[in-house]
C-alpha cells in the first residue's frame, strides 16, 4: 500500500502540476481538507515564476557591476506577499482565473497567509515600501534585517483591555524564503581586547552563527526581482562544549537556544527606547553579518585585481543607509574591519567609512533616542567602545579647535554622555560616521537642524536634507483598491502606477458628473464590504452610508487618539441632550497597539472599548454613532479600513510626528483629512491647498509659545463647558460604573503633565469635526473635495522618495531598463548590462 503524502508533498504536487490547466478537480480536491493547502499551492505556483527573474537579475547585477545600496533597518514589516506579487509579475488576472475554474475564493486564499510582522508601524512598514521601490526603479539594492522567529505581538481585547500573544509566524512555512546556508557567518560578542604589535585584537569572545534566509523584492512589470537577506542566529555546534565536563552535555545543549535568543522575538516598542543587552546584541548581530555579506560581494566583484584587495573604490560601489539608529553599530563596525583586519590606516579607513554611511533620523522625542550605557557596551563590543572612543577623541579635537575654551559645545556635541551614566549617544555616532543625514517631512527634517541636532547642522550644514517619506502605490492603490484603480486607469491610464505624478491629471474631472459618481460608488462599495466584515468580526450592526471616521495606527499620548476619544463622547453628549436634532451619522473607528510596557497607552484602549460599549448599547444613540476599536491592526487589516475610510485622523500635536505615511495612504484612498500641521500633512496641505483639508489646531510656533507661558489644563476645563462635562464623566466613573476610579492615571495626566496638550486644541478640533459634517452632507461637493486630493498625491509616492535618496545620497540613477526575461538567452543579459554601462 502507498505511504499517504504529507501535507507538503500535497502542496509541492499541485504546485508541480500548475495551477492552470488541471484536468481533474475532484481530483485534486480529494485529500485536501484546508485551505492552507491550496494557498500554498498557488504561492508554489507564483514562487516559481519569481525565481528565474531573481536569478536573472543577480546574473545581470554581476556582468554590470553597479554600485549597490543596503538598507540596514532592524524592522521590515512586510505584511502578505502572494497578492503583490502577482500583481508586480503582472499574473493577478491568470491567477484569478484558474483559482475561480478551481471553484475557489482567491480572497479566502489570500486570507491564508500570515502577515510578516517584523516592524512595529511606520519605520518598518517604510522600509518595505521603500524595497519595493528600489526593485520598480532598477536599483542594485538589498534589504538587511533580521528574521525573527516572533514578530509583533498578536493583539486581542479581553474585556475592553489590550492582551498580548506570541506571533508564531512561521508555524505553517514560510513560501517565500530560502535559507541560504553556504553564506553564514561567524559574530562575536564579549571577549578582550589585546594590544599586539599589529595592532588591536578582539579575543576569547563567544561565537553566534548568522544564517540568511533570502525573500525576492520584485520591482513592478521590469523583471528586477531583489534581495530582502534576514539572519537568523545559530548556535555553533560547540557552543558551550569546549568547557565540555561530564555530565553537563545535556545542559550545553539546551543552552544553544541562549544564542538562538538573539533573533527569537521584535522588541514591540515604537518611538521608545528600552536599553536592553539583548537588543543591543540584535543590533550587532544584523550590522555585523550584513557588513562582512558587503565586503565579501565586493570582493568578488573585483575578483581579476593582483594581491590584496584595495577598498579605495569602496564608497564609489556601496551605499549603506542606516533606518535610523538601530543598525549604528554598522560605523564602528566597519572601522573595525578596516583597520584590525584589513589594516588600513585610521583615517583612511574613516574617510571610506563617512563616505559609505547615510542616516535617517524618524523622531524628534527624546524618549526614543538610543544611548547606549558605556558599561554595557565595554562588556558586550570591548573593541567597538574602544573605537568609539577614539571617533569621539577626533571629532572633539576638531570641535575645539574651532571654538576653543566652549566647554558646553563640546558637551553638548560628543559621542559620549557623561551625565550620570555615561552613556553612547547613537545619534551623534550617525551624524559624525555619515555623510548625509535626512528627516523624513520638511517641517521635521528642520526641526532636526534647527533644535535636535542645531550644533551639527551649523558645524556642517550641506550633510543635512530632507526625503519626505512616500508609500508604495502598487501595494496602497492597486492591491488594496482595485476598483479605484481601475477607475482612475479608465480615465488617465495606467502609467500613473509607475509616475504618481501623472495623478494630477484628474484635476480635468473634478467637475465631471459621471467621475464624480463613479468615485462615490467605489468608496460606498468599499464601506459596504467593510461594514459586512465588521459586522461579522464585533457583532455590530454597521450603518454603511455614516460616514467612516478613522483613527489607525500606534497608540501613543502624542498621536492623541485622547483628543479623538473626548469627541466621541462630546458627540454621544449632544445626541443625549437632543435626540431629535439632526446628526451627521458616524462609525468612528479606532484601532492600534500599545507598546506591552506602555501603561499610559493600554489605559487609553481600556477608555476607548470603556466609552464604545456605553455608545453602542444606548438605544437613544441608536445607530446616529457607533464606535469600534479595530483589534490586532496589521498590514493586512490596513489593506481592508484604509480603502473604505471617509475621514482620515491625523490629529497628533505639531512637532511630534516626524512624517506619518498612514496619511498618504488614505490620500490616496479618497479619505479626507482632519489634522493639525504636522509631520507631512503639512505637505498634503500644500499639494492639495489647505482649504481641501481639515486643518486646525496649534502650529510648531504656537506649541513653543504655549511651553514659554506654561500650559494650564485647569484653564481650558474650566473655560469650555462640553470639556468639562466629558472629564466629569470619565472621573466620575460613567464610563467604568464597577471602578470609578479606573481612569485616574489619565485624567491626572491631563490636568497635570499632559505633554501633548490634548485640550489646548480641543474646541478647535470640535469645530473643525462640524464643519466636516456639514460638507459630508453634500455628497457632490464632498466627492469633488476627495478627487482634489487624490491628484495632489503625486508626491507621495515611494517612488519619488526614492530617486530623491538614489541621485543625492546614494550617488546612483533609476533606470528603466528592463532585464530580459528568463525565457530570453543568457547572452540578453550581457547586452543589457553593456547598455547600463554606457548610460
């Protein structure tokens, strides 16, 4: 009798065999009793027209030799890759197609695949965007990061309250991977450092393994497909066996998974840094693999030079960029490398350093700047302290050459921080290793040369720039909203994919009847979709024509999802005052996760469930409004709200958001947009004019003022009535009946050292919240509003982001050359890459 086929032998069979053309449904039905199979199956099936276009292009980047861009980010949060992967090969329309002859649902298919959470929000979710991009462009570029075994923590609501789970993301497989076992690499950690007479060695240290599991990035219809290379820490086979006594065998090996730790889980903080050893281990683990993975490929790329390699050409072939200062370790890293092991001179090996390294900063809070304590650093990377230092020593003596006798300059400019701890500071380390440093929204990026970093940007004020975050159109427009998509393509056709710039175009139909229409029934066709989903998941009914108001991203004090949660019960107040007045009907909708440590946030969840199960349950209210948090925000869930959202919230206090990218997405999406003048709505608000916004609240000048007076909350209380009466309801305890005392922690904050002054912009919020009813009561002129928008987009794409970085950091050009084909003979390539050459 035949041994029965596992479950991966079944996948790999109707991968073999193809999607399309199967004879036999029954067939091919019989045995499969999940729909992971068949999900497995299709990705089998796209993997495979994805791997001779990877291979393609390493051919093609090894005959043409370009210099190549690393993107060194501890976090990608990549999300689903079967869907934009089909739509970048140009396959989604086949696939559709042999899924439905398979009597299958391609969404129940897509609903298969577990999200690859390996970011906290925006910094990660940036950086795939921004892999995408360089893939679409023609860039010789690479992702670097970990692959962590748990990614964010699955978010459940137990009782109105956030409760964490394990992310086992990888309990199915992962389709989309490779190991790639013949690249590891050795990292050290601990040790001594000796003084020989060739210099400086690192000994006796402890031995963790890198292993690279390999993903392809493919760029949109050119055949690019690039590397995202994640590492995975091993122990070595005799790790802790080389102290071997008898009878601890057994203990030594259970101390493999000590190593092992180093990528095990993502540390779930955003815009906070916690100084753990094993972070720091993390963020030496990816630097140091990813360096020597640099400096082997560009070796061999000069394999016919006689004797020792020269790294003089170094900076003219690689770009490295550092997503913010997580993978900062790379600068002393590479230092190290230089002059320990390839015994270049000090300031040789620093000139190539500085000119290699780019840094983008992603927050001006200063909770969330990494310093690394001294202490913890000499016993972790004896010898990279010992480089630091000395980077330190150099760059002070220049500092106090040109302004000797300033103390306070010199303090307030060095890498090491002596008050109390002594402390590395990560970000000057960035400044001083790199040659160019970037924010990532005007307004933001000057706020790190004029205040965070002022003494810098004076020193040298040509490093600093600005790139202006984007997002990737393939993913936030054709994926998540093909009926818009398509619409749009209808209209201006479909180069705008590739040049989001093109979008502008539909300023010729903002007065156009039919558009106009078409627009509004892809939006209300999205809420509807949305509306059965919710509905399905919360067990409430969803009035689908209010309008969708929504909140989406980290709960953090600065994003004040507060401010958004006092209009809510403002709202809830006037309709129990007056039930028959007239009222704009809202779903509001609100969703994100709380650092797990952030006690200040989850208390701000457990207030917003604590108001919503008051809202919905009270029959006056009825279905006027309804208030949902969304559990367990992801990617994915993202690709769901964002398309069907009315009014986008982005209502943080100016100055704090750096940039924001959730914005643009529901730009992009026909949502309008309430916010204050932060972060990049300030450029939303130029590229679509203000007046197509709803803009209110304090400016970055009007924030420092009120700092220089001090800011009285009792103040604002006592002055405005409905502010009042909703913080009287949450003290008293209306909101939490069994606990009147649940939510002290926060109406004490409020009153007493809210840090974002939520009620300083409350009454403006409140208005500017009626005048955005009165305009939804005009579907016409709401609409026109929408298509403004979402000409003014253009901007935003990752796209542009991206050839901003390439042309005046990277030193490299986007090229729309397309490499042939794998069906195409090898030859192709050559000729391909001799006209790359000549360009």
């Amino acid at each position: 009798m035949a041994t029965p086929l596992t479950d991966q032998e079944k996948r790999k069979q109707i991968s073999i065999r193809g999607i399309v053309g199967v004879e036999n449904v029954a067939e091919l039905k019989k045995g499969f009793n999940r729909h992971l199979d068949y999900y497995f199956a299709l990705a089998h099936t796209v993997r495979d027209h994805l791997v001779g276009r990877w291979i393609r292009t390493q051919q093609f980047y090894y005959e043409a030799d370009p210099k190549r861009v690393y993107y060194l980010s501890l976090e990608f949060y990549m999300g689903r890759t079967l869907q934009n992967t089909m739509i970048n090969l140009g396959l989604q329309n086949a696939c559709d197609e042999a899924i439905y002859q398979l009597g299958l649902d391609m969404e129940e298919l897509e609903d298969m695949e577990e999200d690859a959470g390996l970011g906290n929000g925006g910094l990660g979710r940036l950086a795939a965007c921004f892999l995408d991009s360089m893939a679409t462009l023609g860039l010789a570029a690479y992702g670097y990061g970990i692959r962590y075994e748990y990614g964010i923590f699955n978010q459940k609501i137990r009782d109105g309250w956030q409760v964490e789970e394990a992310d086992d993301w990888l309990r199915h497989g992962n389709p989309w991977e490779k190991a790639r076992p013949e690249y590891m690499l050795p990292v050290h950690f601990y040790g001594r450092v000796e003084e020989t007479k060739d210099g400086s060695k690192w000994v006796d240290t402890q031995v963790v393994l890198a292993m690279p599991y390999d993903t392809p990035i493919p760029g949109y219809m050119n055949n690019t497909v690039n590397t995202m290379r994640l590492w995975s820490a091993r122990a070595p086979n005799d790790f802790n066996l080389r102290d071997f006594n008898v009878g601890d065998y057994i203990q030594a090996v259970l101390d493999r998974n000590l190593a092992e730790n180093i990528s095990r889980v993502l540390y779930p903080n955003d815009n906070f840094f916690e100084g753990k050893e094993l972070r720091l281990k993390q963020e030496y683990f990816v630097v140091a693999a990813t360096l020597q993975d640099i400096i082997r490929r560009f070796k061999t790329t000069k394999k016919g030079s006689p004797g020792r390699t020269s790294f003089e050409s170094f900076p003219d072939k690689v770009a490295i960029q550092l997503n913010d200062t997580h993978p900062a370790m790379a600068i002393p890293e590479l230092m190290r490398i230089f002059v320990d092991i390839e015994k270049l001179d000090w300031d040789t090996a620093w000139d190539l350093t500085r000119r290699t390294f780019a840094y983008t900063n992603h927050t001006v809070l200063p909770e969330a700047l990494e310093r690394w304590p001294v202490e913890l650093m000499e016993k972790l990377l004896p010898r990279h302290l010992q480089i630091i230092y000395q980077i330190n020593q150099v760059h002070l003596n220049r500092i106090a050459a040109l302004f000797p006798k300033n103390i306070d300059k010199l303090r307030k400019m060095s890498l090491i921080e002596e008050d109390g701890c002594k402390r590395v500071n990560m970000a000057h380390l960035c400044i001083v290793g790199s040659h160019a440093v970037n924010g990532v929204a005007e307004i933001h990026s000057n706020i790190v040369k004029t205040e965070v970093f002022k003494d810098f940007s004076e020193l040298e004020p040509e490093k600093f720039q600005n790139k202006t975050n984007g997002i990737t159109p393939r993913r936030w427009l054709l994926l998540c909203n093909p009926g818009l998509a398509e619409l749009i393509a209808e209209v201006i056709g479909e180069d705008y994919v590739k040049d989001l710039s093109q979008l502008q175009k539909l300023n010729d139909f903002v007065d156009d009847a039919a558009f106009i229409r078409d627009v509004s029934r892809v939006k209300q066709d999205n809420k509807v979709k949305f509306a059965q989903y919710l509905e399905k998941e919360y067990r409430v009914k969803i009035n689908a024509s209010s309008m969708f108001d929504v909140h989406v991203k980290r709960i953090h004090e600065y994003k004040r999802q507060l401010l958004n949660c006092l209009h809510i019960i403002t709202m809830y107040n006037r309709i129990r005052k007056n039930p028959n007045a007239p009222f704009v009907p809202r779903t509001v909708i609100i969703g994100g996760k709380a650092a797990p440590g952030y006690h200040m946030a989850k208390m701000i969840i457990k207030l917003i469930t604590s108001v919503a199960d008051v809202v919905n349950n009270d029959p006056v209210v009825g279905n006027k409004l309804k208030v949902i948090f969304l559990e367990n925000y992801r990617v994915s869930l993202a690709e769901k709200v964002i398309p069907a959202t009315d009014l986008s919230e982005q209502i943080s206090t100016a100055g704090t958001e750096a940039s924001g990218t959730g914005n643009m997405k529901f730009m992009l999406n026909g949502a309008l947009t309430i916010g204050t003048m932060d972060g990049a709505n300030v450029e939303m608000a130029e590229e679509a004019g203000e007046e197509n916004l709803f803009i209110f609240g304090m400016r970055v000048e009007d924030v420092a003022e009120l700092d220089k007076k001090g800011y009285d909350a009792m103040s604002y209380y006592k002055k405005i009535p409905e502010l009042k009466q909703v913080m009287d309801q949450i003290t008293s305890g209306f909101f939490s009946p069994k606990n009147p005392d649940l939510f002290k922690d926060l109406t004490n904050m409020l009153f007493k050292y809210d840090r974002f002054k939520v009620f300083a912009d409350f009454e403006e919020y409140m208005k500017c919240q009626e005048k955005v009813s009165k305009l939804y009561q005009n579907p016409k002129e709401w609409t026109k509003m929408v298509i403004k928008n979402i000409a003014a987009t253009g901007k935003f794409s990752s796209d542009r982001t991206i050839t901003e970085y390439a042309t005046e950091v990277w030193g490299v050009e986007p090229t729309d050359l397309k490499i042939p084909p794998p069906s195409e003979p090898r030859e192709a390539i050559e000729e391909t890459a001799r006209a790359l050459k000549k360009m």
